[in-house]
C-alpha cells in the first residue's frame, strides 16, 4: 500500500511540469514583443540604413524566429512527453510533429535548433567584426565549434543506440 501511494505521489508530481512550460509559453509571447518592436523600430529608418546594418537587424529577427520555434517545440513536445497528451480537436489545426517527438529526437533537434541560432549569432559577429576584439571572435567561434561538436557527437550516439 505505501509503494502504491508513493508511486501515485511521483506519477502526479509530473504536473509540476505544467506551469513550467506554461511559462515557455510566457517567454514566447514576451519574443514576440521583442521581434516587433525590433520591427518597428526599422522601420523609420528603412531607407537610411546601410545595408549591413539591415542585414544585422534581419538576422536578428531569424535569430528570434528560431528561439521562438524551440520554444515551441520544447514546451509542446516536452509537455506531451512529460505531463499529458494535448486535446487537440480534430478541426483544429495540429502540427505535423506533435506526438511523435520522443525525448532523444527532441534534444537532436534542441541541439540542431542551437547550432542554427550559433550560427546566426556567429554571422552577426563577423558582420561587426572590425569592432570586435580578435580574441572574443575566436572565442565566439570556439563556443560554435563546440555546440556542433555536441549536436554530432549526440547525434551519432543516438543513432548507434537505435542500431542496437
């Protein structure tokens, strides 16, 4: 009887993780402020801004819209696979991923998701390159390195493990 009590007890304490990506989804509401204000922001000096500067602030704006897709897919797949299964009715619109997304594919494509917003960031620093230091662009590509090291090396741990 205590046994099953404290397996009920553990079982419910997954919906701790409920508010959890209840705040994700906080998080990606407060992005979305922060890409249109971005946006409005370009958009009285459109015509006077140089074209590296555009470029800098578009790729802020595709940096934004990759954290906003994690999110997305952490809080939606992570709840799906941690607390409970979303209702989603059949008129609905419903992702064609949603369900299918294990822990191990979700963390090769957080890690995947991280590489691309490395790489954004690391495009943004070599744009502004003559006003940074070298060693910190050495150091920005070191820390890039590593996050594609780590998303190879956890992708090709997945795939043997699923080979055996």
């Amino acid at each position: 009887m205590i046994e099953k009590s404290l397996e009920r007890a553990m079982y419910a304490m997954r919906w701790v993780l409920a508010p959890i990506y209840l705040g994700l989804s906080l998080a990606l509401a407060a992005l979305g402020i922060k890409f249109f204000q971005e946006v409005f922001h370009l958009i009285p000096q459109l015509f006077s801004v140089t074209e590296t500067d555009m470029v800098l602030v578009v790729l802020s704006l595709i940096d934004m819209a990759l954290v906003g897709g994690l999110i997305v897919m952490v809080m939606f797949s992570g709840y799906e696979n941690f607390v409970s299964q979303l209702d989603v009715s059949e008129n609905t619109e419903k992702l064609s991923w949603l369900g299918k997304l294990d822990t191990s594919s979700l963390k090769n494509k957080v890690a995947a998701s991280i590489v691309a917003i490395s790489s954004i960031h690391l495009l943004k620093v070599f744009m502004n390159a003559v006003n940074i230091d070298d060693n910190k662009l050495l150091w920005y590509v070191v820390l890039h390195l590593t996050f594609v090291a780590s998303a190879v090396a956890m992708g090709l741990l997945d795939n043997k493990t699923k080979h055996h």
